[in-house]
C-alpha cells in the first residue's frame, strides 16, 4: 500500500457538486444593510481574500498573549465574520461574493451589541461575591451556574427562533446569526448557542468555561467550585481535575426552557427518566470522551470547522439526480484558515478539525494538500506514501484512538467516504473500496459501544 495513485481524487466531485461563485456585489445584499448603521468613512476593510487570511493569522498568532479577555473578544468577532460571510454566500435565493467585508462594523457588532448583553446578564445574576469569584448562592447553586444559565436566557431571547422546539438548521450558528438572524429568519443550532455561552462566559471572567462537544453535540463544561476558586489550581489540561457541565442549547424562551438550561448533563437524564441511557452512555455526549476546546485557539478551530458551504439543505442521493450546490469561495475561506489554525497547533486534539481540513480539500485541494508524504509509522512499514489530504484523515483516526478511548465514529466515515469516492470514480481504483468498507466496519465497531432508544437525538426536547 504505497505510493497510492490518488492524484484524480480531487475530480471526483464534479457531475456530483455544483461550485457557486457569485458575483453580485455584497454592498447590494441585506446583510451589508443591517450593519450599515455602523459603517463609517476610514472603517477598517477587507478587500481580498489574501487579505481576511493575512488578517485571522495575525489574530491566531496573538491568541497566545495572556489576555484571556481579548482573546474572547477576538473569537466573538472572528464568529461574526464567518457568519457574516456564510450569510452572504449560502442564501438560496440571493448570493453575494464575500469582499469587502466592512471589519470594524463587525466588531461594533460586538461591542454595542454582544458586550451590553453579557454586562446585562452578568448584573441580572444575584448573589455575587466581592471579588466575582465562583461563591455558592443560597440555593446550593453556584454562580457559575447561574451566570451561565443568564447569558444563555440572554442569548436565546436575542436570537430569531422562539419556539419551544428545535431542528438545526443550515448557517444557524455564529454570533452573526444570533444578533442578525431576522434577516433571513434563522435560528441558532446546538453549537452556535454553546459557543456564545462559553465566549461570554469567559469575556466576564469565567476563564475554567469550555466549549465541550461530542460528535453530534455542544455544551459548556467548567472546573468544579473549589478548583475554580483556587486559581493555583487552574490547570485544565491536569486529569485530576474534575469538571462540571452546564446543558444551554434548550431552545424557547418559556419558563420551563429557561430553568433547564445551565443543569448538570445528567439532571437532564434524571428528569427523562430513562432508565437504559445516561450521560456516560450515551452517544450524543460522547461517553466520558468529549473533546474540550479548552484553549481560545482550539475554540477558534471549531468555528471555523463548524462553517458550513452548502447552499442545498439535502444532499442528493447516492443514485445521482441534481448536483449539489455548494460555494466555492467559503471552501476557499476555511480550508486556508484551517491551515493557518494546523500550522499554530490548535488541531493537534481535534479530530473533527482535521477531519473537516480533509474535506476542503476533497472539494477544493491546494499545493499543500497534494503533498506526498511519509506515514511509515502509522503502518509500521517503510516508505508508505499518500497525500497529505488522506493523511488529515489518518492523523484524525489516531487522535481519536489515544485522547479519546476510540469513542469517535466520524473519523471512520470520513475516511470510508474518501476512499469509497475515490473507489467509484477511477475503475484503476476500485480496490479502495475494500478499504472503504473496512473503515465503515470500524465506525460500526465504534457506534456499538453506546447505548441508544428510539429519542437519543431528541434527549433536551
């Protein structure tokens, strides 16, 4: 198995997929518009696509300050431009090219908009201590509960959606979205809300909040009390630490959805009472498994990862029929900052990250991606060469295995879908689809270790 031929990998889409390129001028589009309170003569502006990734590695590059604030902030704004872009490029009616981008309207959309409503939430929690730390309220609830529970009540009330149900939906889950979603009547997802959550959360001073995600899921997780108020104490990454979970994608603004949010993952359970499923054996938590984004740079990662391209809402079938509508210049936007992201080393412990770098360049591959290179080690034999796309799947398959007990399912299917593609399209390579059943017989394998009923995707309903 070396030296695989898989240069035609990168044709594979075509006949399948349809690579929408507006033209149309931004400065048309109602999104421009709603923002356009904000635009002011001498505003900074992104012209380029060369210039918006010169502009997010200079901010990747300075989430290494100590900053933890202003790290935040830079990850609402950088929320906000992806939403902004994916809003503009992803409408099923009226698409616009992404340049220019208007960068200080952005970031007045956070500071008048998503600031005052952190400060207001932070304010309506009662029961503070002196110096803001994690104290205990009288009802044995921490105040890192019940600030999270706040800024969650506050984001969904700001959001479009409120209904008491829902399905994710397409392009719903950025800050973008949240403050600007009556322009296409779109909602926030599972992810868009915890994201929010855990930025405010750490923007007022909650530095142990972490973007917790399973494969199919988001929620915010933080150090217990007596760590949080020790900062000595403070080391994430130390596996003695234990940590509490806050459920914040309940959707509604109902009394009832606005008491179950900031609740520990397993009252959730309880209240169901569903005795053959919990928390540790449920898929949708990924078990004991979650990857925390515990760091502003592997947060950062998964915005970008979570930037969806599609303009269609269904794929089409395995049979053919209407091409799928995807847009190239998202495609473009977050491959090249996700390698600005792999290149900092805020992928090293996100399969999901890697697994999404894979993708892009499936659809749309650069010099980098075609690389041949060396992955003896992952085969134990000498001189075994692929492309460095198949190696981003590989590198997510391994990660999985050594952080995460083997619980993920998704490194398998993308690595299966790969070489099953590849399989299909080139008769000269039609034995990759006997790979591609293995790795779906490993993603089997995986999913068997949970437990599953007949509402496992409908748990917070």
């Amino acid at each position: 198995m070396s030296n695989l031929d898989i240069s035609g990998q990168h044709k594979k889409k075509a006949g399948r997929v349809v690579y929408d390129n507006p033209s149309a001028a931004p400065q048309e589009s109602l999104h421009w518009k709603r923002l356009e309170d904000r635009h002011q003569t001498g505003d900074a502006v992104i012209q380029t696509h060369e210039e918006l990734i010169v502009a997010f590695a200079s901010d990747v590059d300075s989430l290494k300050s100590i900053n933890h604030k202003e790290n935040y902030i830079k990850l609402a704004i950088w929320s906000g431009i992806i939403g902004y872009c994916e809003a503009l490029a992803t409408h099923k009616d009226a698409r616009y090219a992404l340049f220019p981008i208007s960068l200080d309207s952005i970031r007045g959309m956070v500071d008048n908009d998503f600031l005052p409503l952190l400060n207001q939430a932070q304010a309506d929690t009662t029961t503070l201590n002196k110096n803001g730390q994690n104290a205990k309220t009288q009802e044995g609830e921490s105040i890192h509960r019940k600030t999270v529970r706040a800024v969650a009540n506050a984001i969904w009330k700001r959001a479009q959606n409120k209904k008491s149900s829902m399905q994710d939906e397409l392009h719903a889950n950025s800050l973008y979205t949240c403050l600007c979603g009556d322009v296409d009547s779109k909602s926030l997802d599972c992810f868009g809300s915890a994201l929010l959550v855990v930025i405010g959360m750490n923007i007022l001073g909650f530095e142990s909040s972490c973007l917790t995600l399973s494969e199919d899921h988001a929620y915010e997780s933080h150090l217990e009390l007596e760590d949080e108020d020790n900062p000595a104490n403070n080391d994430q990454q130390s596996s003695s630490k234990k940590r509490a979970t806050c459920e914040v994608a309940i959707p509604g603004n109902t009394k009832a959805a606005q008491s179950k949010r900031g609740k520990e993952i397993s009252c959730t359970f309880e209240q169901l009472k569903r005795d053959n499923i919990t928390a540790e054996t449920s898929w949708l938590y990924m078990a004991k498994n979650p990857v925390l984004c515990d760091t502003p740079g592997m947060a950062l990662s998964a915005v970008v990862s979570n930037l969806n391209c599609d303009i269609d809402k269904q794929k089409p079938g395995a049979d053919g029929g209407k091409p799928h509508v995807v847009s190239r210049s998202l495609y473009q936007m977050k491959r090249d900052m996700l390698w600005v992201l792999h290149g900092s080393g805020y992928m090293t412990r996100f399969p999901f990250a890697l697994m999404e770098l894979g993708e892009c360049e499936e659809h749309f591959s650069s010099k980098k991606g075609m690389e041949w290179v060396d992955v003896s080690e992952l085969f134990e034999s000498n001189g075994t060469l692929v492309l460095r796309n198949e190696k981003l799947f590989l590198d997510a398959i391994c990660v999985s295995r050594t952080l995460y007990g083997d619980a993920q399912v998704y490194p398998y299917l993308y690595a299966g879908h790969y070489h099953k593609d590849a399989g299909r399209d080139d008769p000269r390579q039609e034995y990759r689809l006997v790979e591609s059943l293995r790795l779906y017989a490993e993603a089997t394998r995986a999913a068997s270790a949970y437990r599953y009923d007949t509402k496992d995707c409908l748990q917070l309903m």
